[in-house]
C-alpha cells in the first residue's frame, strides 16, 4: 500500500478512522456508462444522496498514475468530460497505474480498491456477470471472481439485463457468493425488477442485510457479498421492451464486431437509443437507489460492528 501512488480525501480517511459509514462509489458509470452531461450531474447526486442517508461518499478512481479514493471537483469533470479514461478491472489496474494513465473503475477494480482503504460497502448500477453465448466465447466478467476473493459487500440493481441471468447467479453459487434481494423474491435485471428468475434469498429492509453481512463476517467466510436491489417499481421498464431493445443491440453488436471491454458501453447507448432514453432515465434513477440502500446499510453495519 505504501509503495503505491495513493490518496483518499480527508472526509474519507476521518469517517474511516472514526468508524463512520463509508460507501465507495465506482467511476465506470461517469466515463463509460452515461453520456455527458448526464454522468457528471449523477456523479455528484448520486453522492449527495449518501450523505443524506448517513453516510460519507468515496467515488474511487485511477488519476494520473494514482489511486484515489474520493475524488475532488476537477477529478470528476475530468473523468466526465476527457475522452483518454482507460476502462479498469483487476487485470488492468497495475498497467494503468505502472504508465501514469488514467481509468475508471469498473466493479472489481472498485472492490480492490474499496478494500484497501477498509470500506465496506459499494454502490454501484449493475454487476457484470456471464454473457449470453458465452458456452462459446467465454465471456464471463471479472466481477464475479472478484466477488468471491474480496471483502466488500456490493449493492447493484442485479446484473444487467444483456447478460444470462441464470448462469449469472449459477456461477456466483459455485463461487459462494451469498447472493440476497432486497425486498423481493425475484432477482431483478438492472432496467426492469422482472427477471423470472428466482433470488437465493429475500431480506425486506437494510437492517436485515447489514446482520447477515456482520454473520458473514464473523464467520471468516471471505470473500464479498451481492445485494440486488431493484429499480423502483415507476422507473422499471416492461420486461418485454427492454429484451426487444437488448436483443436488437446485440444483433448491431454482432454486426459491428464488437468485443471484450467494449461490448457494455456499446450495448448500453444502444439500448438508450432504441428506447428514446427511457433505458438512461431508469439507469440514473436505480443508481441513486442503490446508493440510498448501501448508505442506510453501511450505517446499520458500522454500528453493529462498534458493538462488536
């Protein structure tokens, strides 16, 4: 840790020396996940709705070279507005950071840097997860591994509706990852609360999560923790036209040979233009959920943890 460029600013680093809530909130969404000048206003609402839910905001981010664990004014206009932000995950990270280059966080890269400034609880949209044909490309995200090496517990609005559900939670129950919905029995799909498919476990309030997060802990389990949160039910879109809307993207992703790293983005503004935006107006609402609940949650497990 020492031997690495790293900086966390002082509302971050007291609220950690204090025992205070802290969420950590991923940089992927500002650079690569919404169009400007929508991912600057939600970087900063999404961070102003955690503190008014208790708890301090630590946007994470590869600048120049350094790890930063909340970000100043400039580092999310430059994050927003600059169009050389690398895309990092776990595999990416020491490249970056080696080259003096800048990236945003994805979910795995967020987590390993969540850890090591002893943050508990991240807030993100949606998870990565395994892709649709990927019995033939293998394409699986590094997010899942990561959830099953690195203690952070991470609030999503479940994994995005463009990947395989099922296989999605399947791998996760090989990898042990406690996987629970947050006020439902279904496990939602990030731009509708309707998957059909049916969560590993149902908890009703944050209260409840935070003690089976402090359980897992006790029990030296390792590894992280998935809160799937759904949309609130007046920005979830009909499961019908979001699957219309994915499989129309995928087919121009096919077209257009696009791969790896670069396949989330594109399907993401694609799915935003077939829907009129109604797909981005959802994404932004269930983004701002996500971090009301991992706020109220790292709250309840900041106090069950000062008793303890």
């Amino acid at each position: 840790m020492k031997s690495l460029p790293y900086h966390t600013t002082e509302a971050v680093a007291d609220a950690l020396a204090e025992g205070r809530p802290v969420v950590a909130l991923e940089s992927t969404i500002i650079s690569h996940g919404m169009p400007y000048p929508q991912n600057l206003e939600t970087a900063h609402v999404v961070e102003s709705v955690v503190r008014e839910n208790g708890a301090v905001p630590a946007t994470i981010a590869l600048i120049r070279g350094q790890i930063r664990v909340g970000l100043s004014e400039n580092d999310l206009h430059f994050l927003a507005g600059s169009g050389d932000i690398h895309k990092a995950s776990r595999r990416d990270m020491a490249y970056v950071l080696s080259q003096g280059k800048s990236a945003a966080t994805t979910v795995s890269a967020t987590m390993i840097c969540a850890e090591m400034a002893g943050i508990k609880v991240f807030a993100t949209g949606g998870i990565g997860g395994v892709h649709r044909g990927a019995a033939q490309t293998f394409d699986i995200s590094a997010d899942l591994q990561e959830l099953a090496r690195t203690r952070v517990a991470v609030v999503s609005a479940g994994v995005k509706s463009i990947l395989d559900i099922p296989l999605t939670l399947e791998y996760l129950e090989t990898l042990g990852v406690p996987v629970v919905s947050l006020g439902t029995d279904e496990f939602p799909a990030f731009y509708t609360r309707n998957s059909g498919v049916r969560a590993p476990f149902r908890l009703d309030t944050e209260d409840e999560v935070a003690r089976m997060i402090f359980a897992h802990e006790q029990l030296h389990l390792g590894g992280g923790f998935l809160i799937a949160n759904p949309v609130p039910e007046q920005w979830s879109m009909e499961k019908s036209t979001i699957d219309q809307a994915i499989e129309s993207a995928l087919a121009a992703a096919d077209t257009q040979g696009i791969s790896g790293k670069d396949v989330t983005p594109f399907l993401l503004a694609k799915i935003a233009g077939i829907t009129d935006g109604e797909s981005l107006v959802s994404n932004i609402q269930l983004v701002q959920n996500n971090a009301r609940a991992a706020a109220r949650i790292a709250g309840r497990l900041s106090e069950l943890n000062a008793v303890h």
